[in-house]
C-alpha cells in the first residue's frame, strides 16, 4: 500500500530535519552578534511598539515559544543569555508572533481559536481512533468520531504553517534593518529560521497521511 511508503518517507525526513536543525543550531551558535535573544527581542518589541509583552527566560531546549495568553515571549535559557545568530533568530522569530497578535494577525487569530478544540480532541482521539478501528465492522461510527476528531489537529498543523513562515519573516526583515544581523550572518539566521520551518511542515504531511490512512480503514470496513 502506498500508504506505508509515504509513512516511511515522512519518518526519514522527519529524522534527517530534526538532525540538520540540530547541527544548524550549533553550528550558528558559534557565530557572535551584538545582543543577547533577550536584548534582540526587547529591541524588536520596542521597535514595533508592542510595549505590553514580557520577555522572560523558560527551561529547556527549544522550548521558545510566545505565549498569547499572558503576553510572553517564552525563551530558553540558552537563546536568552546568549548573543549569537542562532539566539537573535529565534528570539526574534518569537517576537514575530508578538507582533502577529498585536497586529491581529488572521491566521494566528484562526489558529488561536483552534486551541481548545485541539485540546479536547488530543485528550479523546486516541482513544476513539483505538476503539473506532478494533470495532469498525459492528461499530463504524466510533472511528468516525475519532476522524473527525483527529482532523482537527490535522487542520491545526496546516494553520501552523503560514503562522511560522510569517513570523519568521519578519524576524528576519527586522533583524536585517535593525543592523542586528550583517551581510554575513543574514544568510545563516535565515537558514536556521528556514530549517526549523521545515519541522512544521513535515508535522503537517505526517497528519495528513495518518488522516488518510484512518479515513482508508473506515471507507474500506465491509458494509
Ligand atoms: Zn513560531
């Protein structure tokens, strides 16, 4: 079935992103700028007006993240403390997501609206999805509900995407002509920036093959 070669190919790729933005961020890590990720993301706030958001240090390694709900931008610890490309990129790409919420930013917006239903729908598909294919000849409906459920958070995978790519490109417009970033070192934040991009979008393939492969099951039930 060609199903399992596309699950196949979407691990592989999975593996070989997650191994490249891991050698890209070490690598990056060693090439100096002027400002630490906190000082690069207060100076990018400021420089869009965004006064309200805080800027605070989390635990961990890529756990970077912007919280829209308290107004923070989330950085760990390494790419607060640090001033180098890899920091700068990721703090400013953080703040890319600020500056999204201020600016009321459709897709984040869609996104954002989507959270409690993905919350509740992570809590039970497995479930459903489990019970759905054991009983799909007497019981199909159950794994209907577990399709819809899961598609959901396939969707959500799929809003991601043009959330990402965006608050990446601000961060990189920014940090071109706040002069944080130089001639040289724009090629690599961009690369940096562009590789943790590719994570998201390979997510969203791998949920969309499993959506396929759940829809596969039910419409093939004997009736
Ligand atoms: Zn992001």
């Amino acid at each position: 079935m060609y199903i399992w070669i596309i699950f196949i190919a979407v691990a592989i790729a999975s593996f070989a992103i997650q191994a490249s933005l891991n050698s890209k961020f070490k690598k990056y890590s060693k090439i100096p700028v002027g400002l630490t990720g906190r000082e690069v993301a207060y100076k990018m706030l400021q420089a869009n007006g965004i006064t309200d958001v805080k800027v605070i240090s989390t635990p961990g390694q890529l756990t970077d993240h912007y919280n829209p709900t308290n107004k923070t931008v989330n950085l760990s610890e390494g790419v607060y403390n640090s001033a180098n490309v890899a920091a700068a990129a990721v703090a400013a790409h953080e703040c890319g997501h600020a500056v999204q919420h201020a600016h009321a930013y459709a897709p984040l917006k869609m996104r954002s609206s989507l959270v409690p239903v993905v919350n509740f729908a992570s809590k039970w598909m497995q479930w459903l999805l489990l019970a759905g294919i054991i009983f799909v000849e007497s019981f199909p409906y159950l794994l209907l509900a577990g399709i819809i459920l899961f598609a959901t958070t396939t969707l959500f995978s799929f809003i991601t995407l043009p959330v990402e790519i965006d608050a990446s490109r601000r961060a990189l417009a920014w940090l071109s002509n706040a002069g944080i970033t130089n001639y040289s070192t724009q090629g690599p934040a961009r690369d940096a920036l562009k590789t943790a991009a590719y994570t998201y979008v390979i997510a969203a393939l791998g949920s969309l093959a499993s959506l396929i492969y759940y829809i596969m099951i039910f419409t093939g039930r004997r009736n």
